[in-house]
C-alpha cells in the first residue's frame, strides 16, 4: 500500500500564550486549536524542559495526516519517535531538507467522529 498525505496543519512556534491555547501538560506544550481558523494554523508555545528536539521548538512544521505511519516514515530521518499524544491518534515527525515534518495517523473509529 502506498501512502497517503493529507494537509492537516501548520504548527508555528511562539514565545507567548494566546487566547484559546490548550495546555498538555505531559507534553509541557500550550497549542491552539487548527481548526479555530480556516488555514489549520496550530500556535505552539513549548514550555522549559519540553523533551521535543530543539528543531520542532524553533522551527514551524507542516503536518500531515497519512494513512500508514510506520511506511510515511520508513527511510526517513525520523527526530519523534512514534507516540500517541493523545487518544486515537499515533504522531511521528521527521527531519526534511532541515525542517521538522510531522506525520499523524488517526484510529478509523476517532475518524468517523
């Protein structure tokens, strides 16, 4: 089976709380919403002592939601390890020509929702 990619959004990283942002604490990031706005722009504050790469705390990343996650990231160089952040959702992020990409793959019942 090939992969699929399909946008899903843009995380760009801040120095600043805004309105709306949720806070994942096991994470020690502050995020808001992508859907709160119609370009699936995700704000991203990481907090002191979040254990994401330096790359993806400095550097915006695209996201993509793929329909096979272990094939999107074979033979990459792959800096997030597979993870599921939260419920029905496996994320892994890679490192493309100096850019942190990330890959999400959704639970087909999470899906349907």
């Amino acid at each position: 089976m090939s992969v699929t990619y399909k946008y899903h959004h843009l995380g760009i990283p801040t120095r600043k709380k805004m309105i709306g942002m949720m806070h994942l604490k096991h994470l020690k990031i502050y995020a808001t919403d992508h859907e709160s706005n119609p370009f699936g722009i995700q704000w991203m504050l990481y907090e002191k002592g979040c254990n994401l790469p330096e790359l993806v705390c400095k550097v915006p990343h695209v996201a993509f939601e793929v329909n096979d996650l272990q094939e999107a990231i074979k033979g990459k160089k792959v800096i997030v390890q597979p993870n599921s952040p939260s419920p029905g959702v496996i994320v892994a992020m890679i490192e493309e020509a100096e850019a942190p990409v990330e890959f999400l793959q959704f639970d087909k019942a999470v899906r349907l929702k």
